[in-house]
C-alpha cells in the first residue's frame, strides 16, 4: 500500500501538484494523477507560443483538457505563464513594420498592449478555476539584476508592474506570484527581494513568490533553502515551490546508460533534506508541484542534452521509487 502523497503531505499544505501535459491525462496517467495530487499546472499548454501564437488568434484546446480534466476531479490549477522570455512567439516583439521593436516610446505601448490583450484573454477564460498565475516568470539575472530580455528593453520595469495590475484585474480571485529558479542562491534570492520589496511598496499587487526548485542530488542545501524562506517571508508574501524536481546530474554532460540503486538512494537522501526544510516552515508555503509526475515526462531527459536522469517521485512504469517515502514519510514495508 503506496498510499498517496497529496495525503501523506495533507498535514503541510493542501495543494500537492504536477505539471502535465494533455498527454499526461490522456495516457494512463489519469489514475495516478486522482489518487496522488489535488493541483495541476500545464507544463507548456498555457505559454503565449501555444495560447496566442498569431495576434489575436486563442487557442486553447490543450488548456482547457488540463482544465477540465482538474474542475472534474476536484483539483486546482496553477496558471503558468503570462510574461517569459522563452516560447514567447516572435510577433509579439515585432513592430508595426515587422521588424524586432527597438527601445521607443511607440514600441512600449504596441507591446505593453500585446500584453494587455494576452492576460486579459487568459485570466479571463480561466477566471474563478485559477488558484495562482505565474504573472511573471524568471525575470532576474544570476546576480539579481532584471534579466535583459525583449521585454525588459522595450518596457523597462513597467511590463512587470502593468502585468500584475492587469492580471489582478482579470481575475481578482487568484493568486499572483512572480516565479523564477535558483532562489536559494544569494545573489539572486537578494534581487528577488529587492524587486518584490520595491513593488510592493509602489502598490503593486505581488502575492507570492514562486521558487522552481529544479535540483540535483548535491545542491541546494538545506541551509540555503531555508535562507530563502525566511527571506522571503519578510515580504509579506505566500511562497510557493512550484517546479520541483532532482536531476541525478550535478553537470551538464555528463550522461549514465542506468539509473542504479545508488542514484535513487542519492536523489531520495537530497529529497528528504529539502523537504524537511519545506515541513519545518510549511506555513510560509502555500502549495507544492513537481515538474512532472513520472520520470518519462521530464524536460530534463532532454536538457542540457538527451540523457537519461530520473527527477520525479514516480518511475517509468509508475511504481514510487525511494524518493516518494523521503518525501511522503510513509514506510515502504507498510
Ligand atoms: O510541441 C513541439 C512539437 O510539435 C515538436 O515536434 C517537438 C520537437 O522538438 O517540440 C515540441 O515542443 C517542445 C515543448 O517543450 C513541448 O514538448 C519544445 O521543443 C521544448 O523546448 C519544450 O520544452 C519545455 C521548456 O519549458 C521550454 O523552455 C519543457 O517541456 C517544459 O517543461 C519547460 O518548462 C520550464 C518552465 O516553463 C519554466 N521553468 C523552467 C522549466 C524547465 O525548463
């Protein structure tokens, strides 16, 4: 008897998701998904490449398959995401002769209302079935300063603070976060803060902060994870962790032909260590979703290249591996 882990981690917090695909749904992963979480976030379906990939021109089939599939069982949704810098479609940064926007004033108002027309159409066709929305998404540089992406040289910091009002506006209900990886580092958890502090004191509407947490089975470490936690809970806002997952690489070329023992053994110790921290502040965190639910669905069998790695709670086959009872804390034998 496995259980299940949105119960065993009921205790903590009452929101335990996945990210998934129509596929994920549609490909016996159904069962899974009812009995172990109660939140579901599109890994892909709701980026602006798949939702908006012409001006004006919605498409949310997939979405909606996610959508529909969590409203019918009971389940949240997280939103992931209005503003990226990645699977964002090239028109959107183009001007009104087609060419890539340069900075001018004329340039900020066709993007900023681009951005506009996106947030209003997606938070407001998911309005009242959205728990939170990634209004944002990894907006920071490693040293903590704004990330130089389109947006940011077009509109400054004003798409973050036009995001958040508009998405507030759209869907009054959700939780708006800004999301972003590597928080546990200093350099970047201390922009995280600034950023969120600087807004919040404008006025902005922030709610939370999300905090991907995609590891390996050497790093975080506990302590750094809790220094994130703490500091952010000095902004007065709910955290989230919202991408969780551990790759058993600590490099990016290096490439096993198995998974062994010693691998499930390594990722669940590293498991267990984040998790105990998670536990130990888990008022401060509002929800908790992996990046997957099994191991065949992880971006991470491809990237930084295609290799095998073994991130999730479930295996290929769907059995638990020894990472699920580090983090559920239930007992294999019973
Ligand atoms: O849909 C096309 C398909 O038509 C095509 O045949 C195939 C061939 O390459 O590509 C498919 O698109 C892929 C897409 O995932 C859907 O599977 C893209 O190539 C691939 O790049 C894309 O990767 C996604 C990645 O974001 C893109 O940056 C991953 O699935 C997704 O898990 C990952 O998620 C991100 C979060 O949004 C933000 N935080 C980091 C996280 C991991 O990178």
């Amino acid at each position: 008897n496995v259980g299940s882990l949105k119960g065993a981690l009921a205790p903590y917090w009452s929101q335990v998701g996945a990210a998934v695909s129509p596929s994920t749904i549609l490909a016996g992963k159904a069962d899974l998904l009812k009995i172990h979480y109660n939140s579901l976030v599109a890994g892909n379906a709701m980026k602006w490449d798949a939702t908006e990939k012409t001006e004006g021109v919605f498409s949310y089939g997939d979405a909606d398959t996610i959508v529909n599939f969590a409203t019918a069982n009971n389940m949240k949704v997280r939103g992931h995401t209005f503003v990226w810098h990645n699977q964002t479609p090239a028109w959107v940064f183009q001007d009104a002769n087609g060419a890539t926007m340069t900075a001018t004033a004329a340039n900020k108002t066709l993007l900023l209302n681009r951005l506009k027309a996106h947030i209003d159409a997606l938070a407001g066709r998911y309005k009242g079935k959205i728990s939170a929305w990634d209004v944002v998404n990894e907006v920071l540089n490693e040293d903590g300063t704004p990330r130089n992406s389109m947006w940011y040289q077009i509109a400054g910091l004003d798409y973050i603070r036009n995001a958040f009002t508009w998405a507030r506006a759209a869907d009054p209900g959700a939780v708006l976060c800004i999301n972003d990886y590597n928080l546990t580092v200093g350099s970047k958890r201390d922009g995280m803060y600034n950023l969120v502090n600087q807004l919040k004191g404008e006025g902005i509407p922030i709610d939370c902060v999300g905090s991907q947490m995609h590891n390996n089975i050497n790093w975080p470490t506990a302590s750094d994870t809790s220094a994130m936690l703490d500091k952010f809970a000095a902004l007065n806002v709910t955290q989230q962790i919202t991408e969780m997952d551990v790759s058993i690489y600590t490099d990016n070329t290096s490439s096993y032909t198995t998974v062994t023992d010693a691998h499930q053994t390594a990722l669940a110790t590293r498991y267990k260590a984040l998790f105990d921290v998670f536990k130990a502040k888990a008022s401060l965190i509002s929800s908790v979703t992996f990046w997957g639910v099994s191991d065949d669905d992880s971006w991470l069998q491809t990237w930084p290249i295609a290799r095998l790695d073994a991130p999730l709670l479930f295996d290929s086959q769907l059995q638990v591996k020894p990472a699920y009872w580090a983090v559920t804390g239930l007992n294999p034998s019973g």
